[in-house]
C-alpha cells in the first residue's frame, strides 16, 4: 500500500476527488464515504464524468431507498462492474438518474453479470409491459399483437419500460469511462439502440390495435417501414424515429391505427416522423404497395431513392414489408441513371449546408461542415452511383457501407479506415450529449461554457496526454477529426480516380475504367471520359511536375465540382497547365496557397471568357492570393492601371507594337476584374469603372502610338485631337461585351490649313480604329463612330468649329440626347474640355429642350421598342431591349435630364447610377421609383456581365431554364437552389422598374 505524504490524509478530500460543490463533504459524509474503507469508492467517483452530478444523485437514490440503502452501498464496495455502470450513468445523465431514483430498485439491473438484451428479449419485455398478446389468427412474420393495457396506462407503463431498457444500454456503454469494463463498440451501441427501438414501437402498434379495433381480429395488414438511422440500425440515444406505412387494405382504419401508433410512440419514447413517406407530410399517411410503387415509378425525386437507401421493415406485417423492400429497391439502384441525379445531388449538399446558421457551423455535429451528414452523404452518393453495378455495396448502415466501399476499390483502405474513426468519434460526443437530458441535440457546447465542454472531454473518455489536459485532448481531437472529414470529398470521390490513372500507389486498389466514369458523372462531368483523358494527361508519366498535378488534383477537382461547367474548368486547367509547363511558380502556387487553388478552380469552371485570357496572362493568378490588407486582386487602382498601360506602350515607336504592349495589358486588366467579379469582390458600378478605365487607357495609348509615328514621318502634328466617350463608355459604365462609342474632334493649330489639318485628324482616327479592330483572340476592340453627326454618312472626325455649327443648326433629339452621355476620354485634354462646354448649350439649353424635342424622344421610344428587339429575343428577359432592361432605365433617366438639366446642375452627369441619385434628391421620382430603376439597372447590367463571363461571348438574352441559366445565376452572386428562382427575380425586379418607365413616358 502506497502512504500518502506526512501530514496528508489517506481519505481524499472533496477537493482531491474533483467534486466542487459546497455540500460535497456534507453529502459524503451523509453516505458514509468518510472512511478509509470507501477510499476505493471515491476514487471511483471521481472518474465520473460529473462528480459533483453523481454523489448527488446517489444520495437521493440512498434517501429514496432507506434502509435498503446498505444494500446497494455493500454492493458497490465489491461489484467494480455495478460501480461502473452507475457512477458512469449517474455522472452523465441527469435524465436517466432521475429515472433511477424514481425507481429506487433498477440498480439491481445493473448489479453482477450484465448481458444486454437482444431483440426478441427487448420486444418481449416491452410487451409484457402492455400485457399484448398475438392477435388472433396470427401467421410467421405478421408481428401484430393486441394490448390489455390501453390509454394513459399503457403510456406510462411503456415509458417506464423503455427507460429501463436503455438505462441498461447507456450503463453499459458509459461503465468504461469509470471502470476497466469492456467497451461497448459504436456499431453495437446503434444497433442496440435501434432494436430497442422496434421492440417499443411493436408495443405501441399493439396498443393502437387494441385502441382502434377493440373487438375482433384486426382486418389489416400493416407494415412499418423504419427509414434513416434506425432504418440502418445505427439510432442515437435521442432521435426521431422516421418511419413509412404501407396497408393492404389502405384505408381509414389502416391510417388511423397508423396514427395511435405514433402518438403513443411520440408520448412514451421518442418523436414518430412519417415525413419521408410519399409527397411528405401533405402526402396519405398510409398508402397501398401498388400506391408506394406508383408513386416511386413517377413522382420521387433523387433524395427520395437516397432515403430509401436505408429502408428496412421494423414491425407490423414483416411479409408485406419484405415486399415492399422487393419492389421498391430495384429503382434505388437506378437513381443514378436519372437526367437529374447530379444538379438534385448538388442541390442536396448546398440545402445542407445552408441549414446550418453560421453562428453554429463550428458546433454542429450534426449538419456543420465537417459534419456527421458529410460522412453519410458522402457514402451514400457513391453506394448510389457503384451500387448499380456491384450489389456489395448494398448495405444500410454508414460504417459497413465505407467497409464495403473500400472493400470494392471505391475509396482508399487508409481513408475509410480514417473516416470511420472520425465519424465514429463525432457520433459518440452526439450520443453523450443526448444522454445528459435525454434531449435531441448535435450542438457542442459553446467554446465559454469550459465546465460544459470540461464534462463532455470526461464523458467521452478523454484522458490527460502529458501535454493538455482531458478539455485541451478533446479541442484537438474535434478539430482534427472535423478537419478529416472536410476532406472527404478529395479523399472519397477523387484519390481514387487519380491512382486509377497516376498509378500512385502500387498496392492501392483502382476504379476500373467503367467505375471512373460512373463517378465522375455523378460528380457533375457531363462527359466523364474526357475528363478521365484529361486527367491521364496532366498526371501521367513520371515527372516531378506529373507527380505533383497528382497531389494537386483531387483538391482541384473538389473545387471544380462545386461550379456549373466542371467539364470545361478541367479542361480550362489542362490547356492553362500546358501553357505553363516550364514555369515552376505554377504548381508551387497552387501547391503552397489553396485560397489561389480554390478561386482558380472556381473562375475556370465559372467562365469561358476568363478561362481564354488567363493563357495569355496567367501571371494574374499570382494575384489570386491573400496580400496584408486583403485578395491581390483589388490591389490595383483602375486609374493607375489605365496610366500604366499609355506608359508601356509609349516605349514602341511602331504603333503597332505599341498596340499589342497595350492590348496585353488589357488583356491581364479584364482577366482581373473578371476573377475578382465572379468571386464576388467587386460590386457592378466597381466592375463597371475598372472596365471603363482600361477602354479608355487603350485609346489613349492607341492615339498617341498613331501620333507619334505620324509625327516621325511627316513632321509636327497640324491640329490638337481628343476623343469623347459615348454611351455607356462616357458614362463610366462599361460592360465586358461593350462596344466604345466615341467622337473624334480636332483643332488646327494656328498656322496650320484646316483642310489638311481635318484630314491628317481623319487618317489617324481611321488607324486608330483598324488597329484597335484588328482580328485578336482577345476580347474584341471595337470603336463605334455611328454616334457622330449625320450618323456613319458623317465625316469621322470634325474640327470644334465644325461641331459647334453642326450642333447649333442641325442636331436632332436623338443627338442632343446621345451628348447627354459625352465626356472627353482621351487626347488632348484642354480641347476635350472645350468641347464639352460647347455642347453644354446644346444637352442643356436655357429653358430646356423644347416640348416637340421631347415629343420625338418619347417617338424614337416607342420605335426602339417596337422593331429594334432581336428576332427571336423574349423581350422580358433581353437585358438591353427588354421591358425594365437597360435601356428602359437610361432613356428614362435622360428624358428627366432633357426636361430638367437646366435648372437642376446635379443632373449635368454621365452616369446613369448617380444620375438617379440626383433624380431622387430633386424629388422628380419617388424615392421608391428610383430604388427600382435602380435595382432594376443593377440587375440587368450584372445579369449581361454575366452572360459574357459564362459563355465568352458578348450576348444580351437571359437563357431559359437550364445549365446555362445556373451558371449564369451562379456568376452574379446567386446562391440559391433553383436557378429559375433567379429568373423570376429578374422579372420580378424588371417587371416593377418597366411600370416606373411607362409612368414617366406616359406623362
């Protein structure tokens, strides 16, 4: 015997055993724990995982007992197993405690020897309880019995019952953590739990005959159909119990036995949920095979054949359930084959993860990310799409389906074996949080509530490491097995597909070539075998650049799978890597950052349009990473850029090659922008500036190449020249697919002829725009002069003399409306300026423009409307022509700048948005109506940007319903599940703004 330390007592204290409540020492003393004799006994105590929780339910459990009390403390002081089984239980459960003392004698169920009950024993112990027999008649395999208990009796008998049977479970399975008792494995904990569970319901289907048939044999035959986890035999502690009815006959007998049976079962045991029955909770509660069978050939969705995956009859009328299993598995095992199984799959794992409130993403066990459902729906998507083929696989429970998965080649040994201990794990914290109140929960404890957090590290068997304590072992642990299992979307469905064609690992099992195309199919890759050639390509042979794209891509193609078009990102990578074959930095980036890893992968499955300038310059996917204040990719200024690009190609004399510097530098400006526009970094007027900017940095440096080659070969420049934006390009509001709308002004310089000073003006604007225009792989360059006087039967350049006449005598509405728009963008800037001093006495004339003006715009109106629609355009969803689309909004906005400009100075501006501002500000529209044109503008300009992002082309129709439409929802932010949500929410928005429109028109 080991002595305490001079001057230490041999009778550990309140404090030495852990226990910290004050009436600790008052209730030890009360059990006669204050002796040398109980020093094993406390020491036992103190493994509880509530110390403080278990001495003060064993000192009610002494106060309800009395004198048998002696009893049970003798007991303890020799039986270790009793000692473990109900300090473990009593230091863990409240609930179950409570039971105990209610029923002071059920410690003798827990005393000696204890085998767990199988599950004729649970069901018999249950329906003793209710005083059932067989009905009358009864055949092998029709589980019906008839209750002699009914009503608030058989309630209360039922829950008194099934306490005691799970007190045995939850004893069993928390003994080790007190005691050297065997471990209860998570396997047999569920299947426990789930036989328990078919033995209550069988007696509460037996008090429900009694109750609804209370003479006579019952005339149905009634099976029940368990679903989810206690179809799978893995329940938890405290958990729905779903459940599916199926009748011969079906009728309202049949549902209202069905009924009883689940309020019986939801008021004694646990809650009964028949909402994965057909058409859920609005659909029978009870249905014939033939209705079921129907149903499921017709109308079931994919979650509905997943659900079924776990589908076993549980009592009742086990025969008529048996045939519903025969009849109804085939069509699970072809659910993969469905036209929607992979956008439903998808659907399906977002709703998922939207359920989850961000506040509790990090607690949830359940349904966070690196949860439990990842672990089963991960299983279950690859028990659907191999288990056609491979009947192993067929198996409900999550654990023997990842046993059987690797098994088959499916999924990695290593990995399955890891996962299973992960998801292992997190069940056994749910499991011990439900038994603390035998309360349905999956949340953690939050990270304040130490004490909360302290008693689950204990009631899970956490043990001091020598470095942490048991609270700091369980922190670790959940962080490292959430972690584990975020990666099993990499691990499980992609690891496999790349030994299959890298060769990896030689003793690693392979997907055979059917298996891998099967898989990427149902991960979204609308043509599976070119993925699979692909991925040969990058990863094959036995370079250290092969060898790495193999590490690489099973987290690239799980980022790819989460965009609309992974078919093309992936092949978007393959071309990108080619291009970049002999630059190292690549892969190290992609290696060493996953935030650039996860953005490219999303940009290139997102996009055709960035997809094509990132070959050209994919130094901008260094800017994908992180810098001190933020992504690289808003690191630049517009501004500054534009400056940057006349800089550079001011160092060519060839105009020529002084185009192409500044086309590369535009070429790597709209490759920015547009990744940080499909990541969501940049708002539509931040997208639409930068655009702006960059045109007008290229016309810039355009007209000074052409003017300084000019310059070289025949002397000084005769006459000064700027350009004046346009449209949306003076407006600042450019778009990816926008043309530059321009006017070219000149200005002799004094002594020189304005004949020949116009027509040396007129040769540079012309090489300007053919240069500009010059066939390019990159996105066009197309400067548009149809805006100029007189239309394209007009000079294309015009002295300021020329203009201020043409203006003064000649200009039409539609004119005096375009300069609404104008504002100098490049050349020389005085001469810009004086021109748009000229014009101002012509867009805002004294007075305003006349009435008959006005009259001729609201007639150019109702034309454009008319005839200028595409053929075949839908005019509700054409984003430029359509009703609400953009050019509603801005002939809206400049009909109100034409009638009033001249008074109000704060509507003397180009952009269409800040405009509207002054609009409201002015109180010409409602604050109301301006929010709508605004919104409305906003949605369609995102809407079009979107449009040239996706298919790489520029295009103003909105798609029908369809892959095409979600990836261009998907690009403007829109996260929702059903793509044509986004479509009604543009015609929605569009159909509001068309009504302002027709108010302003019409007045």
């Amino acid at each position: 015997m080991v002595r305490p330390p001079s001057g230490r007592s041999a009778i550990p204290g309140p404090g030495r055993l852990g226990l910290v409540e004050p009436t600790a020492a008052a209730e030890l003393a009360q059990l006669g724990w204050n002796d040398v004799g109980s020093i094993e006994l406390l020491w036992a105590l103190s493994r509880a995982p509530n110390a403080d929780l278990a001495l003060r339910t064993l000192v009610r459990l002494s106060e309800a007992l009395g004198d048998e009390w002696t009893e049970l403390d003798t007991a303890l002081r020799s039986d270790t197993g009793l000692r473990g089984r109900l300090f473990g239980l009593f230091g863990s459960s409240s609930a179950l405690g409570d039971h105990v003392v209610a029923h002071p004698d059920r410690w003798r169920m827990l005393a000696g020897t204890v085998d767990l009950p199988d599950k004729h024993t649970f069901t018999a112990r249950m329906l003793d309880s209710v005083d059932a027999v067989p009905e009358p008649e009864g055949r092998p395999g029709r589980l019906i019995h008839r209750a002699g208990i009914t009503g608030p009796d058989a309630i209360s008998a039922l829950r008194t019952t099934y306490r005691d049977q799970l007190m045995l479970i939850a004893a069993a399975d928390l003994a080790p953590v007190v005691e050297n008792e065997p471990v209860l494995p998570y396997l047999q904990v569920g299947a426990l739990l789930a036989d328990l569970a078919d033995a209550a319901l069988t007696a509460a289907l037996a008090v429900a005959v009694s109750t609804v048939v209370p003479e006579g044999p019952c005339p149905v035959d009634l099976a029940v159909i368990a679903m989810g986890k206690c179809g799978a035999r893995e329940l938890n502690y405290v958990s729905d119990v779903d459940v599916v009815f199926v009748a011969e006959p079906a009728d309202s007998k049949a549902s209202r036995i069905a009924a009883e049976m689940m309020r019986i079962g939801s008021a004694a045991f646990f809650e009964v949920d028949a909402a994965l029955r057909p058409e859920g909770k609005r659909g029978e509660l009870v249905r014939t095979l033939e209705s079921h069978v129907a149903y499921y050939n017709r109308w079931a969705k994919t979650w509905e054949f997943q659900a079924l995956l776990k589908a076993r009859p549980m009592t009742g009328d086990l025969d008529l359930g048996r045939r519903y299993m025969d009849a109804l598995s085939p069509m699970v095992w072809t659910a993969s084959e469905r036209e929607d199984f992979v956008p439903d799959v998808q659907a399906m794992r977002r709703r998922v993860e939207e359920l989850v409130p961000a506040d509790l993403r990090e607690r949830e066990l359940k349904l966070g990310r690196g949860s439990l459902r990842d672990v089963e729906f991960a299983v279950q998507l690859l028990q659907l799409v191999h288990g056609r083929v491979d009947e192993s696989l067929r198996v409900p429970n999550t654990v023997e389906a990842l046993a059987a998965l690797a098994d088959g080649g499916y999924v990695g040994r290593e990995d399955a074996a890891n996962l299973r201990a992960s998801y292992e794990f997190l069940r056994l914290l749910e499991h011990r949080l439900q038994l603390q109140r035998l309360k349905r929960t999956h949340t953690l404890p939050p990270p304040e509530d130490r004490e909360g957090l302290r008693w689950l590290a204990r009631a899970a068997h956490m043990r001091p490491d020598g470095r942490k304590d048991a609270l700091g072992v369980l922190e670790s642990e959940i962080k490292r097995n959430t972690s584990r299992i975020r990666k099993l979307h990499t691990r499980l469905f992609y690891r496999p597909l790349l030994e299959s064609v890298a060769k990896l690992d030689k003793e690693a099992l392979r997907l055979s070539p059917d298996a891998a195309v099967r898989q990427l199919a149902a991960l979204g890759y609308s043509a599976p075998q070119h993925a699979m050639e692909h991925l040969a390509a990058l990863s094959g042979g036995a370079s250290r650049k092969a060898r790495i794209q193999a590490l690489l891509l099973p987290q690239l193609l799980e980022y790819l799978g989460e965009t609309t078009d992974p078919d093309a990102g992936l092949l978007a990578y393959r071309r990108l890597s080619d291009a970049l074959y002999d630059n190292v930095w690549f892969l190290r980036v992609l290696r060493d950052e996953p935030a650039v890893a996860e953005r490219l992968m999303t940009v290139l499955g997102s996009s055709a349009y960035v997809s094509e300038l990132l070959v050209k310059s994919p130094d901008v996917i260094r800017s994908y990473a992180d810098g001190p204040t933020g992504p690289r990719l808003l690191e630049p200024n517009p501004p500054e850029v534009a400056r940057a690009l006349v800089t550079s190609s001011g160092r060519y004399s060839d105009p020529v090659r002084a185009i192409a510097a500044a086309r590369s530098l535009r070429r790597a400006e709209l490759a920015r922008v547009a990744s940080a526009d499909i990541l969501g970094m940049l708002d539509v007027p931040q997208v639409c500036r930068a655009l702006s900017s960059v045109w007008a940095g290229v016309l810039q440096a355009a007209l000074d190449a052409v003017v300084r080659a000019s310059e070289q070969s025949r002397g000084p420049a005769p006459a000064r020249i700027a350009v004046i934006g346009m449209g949306r390009l003076g407006g600042g509001e450019l778009g990816y697919g926008s043309d530059a709308d321009v006017l070219f002004v000149c200005d002799p310089l004094p002594d020189a002829d304005e004949t020949d000073a116009v027509k040396w003006a007129t040769s540079v604007a012309e090489q300007v725009r053919r240069l500009l225009g010059a066939p390019s792989t990159d996105p066009p360059l197309e400067v548009d002069l149809d805006l100029r006087p007189e239309g394209r039967s007009g000079a294309l350049v015009r002295s300021l003399a020329s203009y201020r006449a043409y203006y003064s005598q000649w200009a039409e509405a539609w004119e005096v409306q375009a300069l609404l728009r104008a504002h100098a963008v490049a050349g020389d800037p005085d001469l810009g300026l004086e021109f748009l001093r000229m014009i101002d006495t012509v867009r805002y004339p004294e007075g305003g423009v006349s009435p008959e003006a006005v009259r001729e715009i609201r007639r150019i109106k109702a034309r454009v409307d008319s005839e200028r629609l595409p053929r075949g355009a839908d005019p509700a969803t054409h984003t430029k022509l359509g009703r609400g689309g953009l050019a509603d909004i801005e002939w809206t906005v400049q009909l109100l700048q034409l009638q009033h400009a001249h008074r109000i100075e704060s509507l003397r501006n180009t952009s269409t948005l800040e405009t509207l501002d002054a609009i409201g500000a002015a109180e010409l529209l409602s604050a109301t109506d301006v929010e709508l044109l605004r919104t409305a503008w906003i949605t369609a300009t995102h809407a079009r940007n979107a449009l040239v992002l996706v298919r790489g082309k520029p295009t103003d129709q909105l798609p029908g319903p369809g892959r095409l439409l979600e990836a261009v929802a998907r690009v403007t932010g829109w996260r929702g599940e059903d793509a044509s949500e986004f479509l009604d929410q543009y015609l929605r928005i569009t159909r509001r703004a068309r009504a302002v429109v027709e108010r302003v028109f019409g007045a």
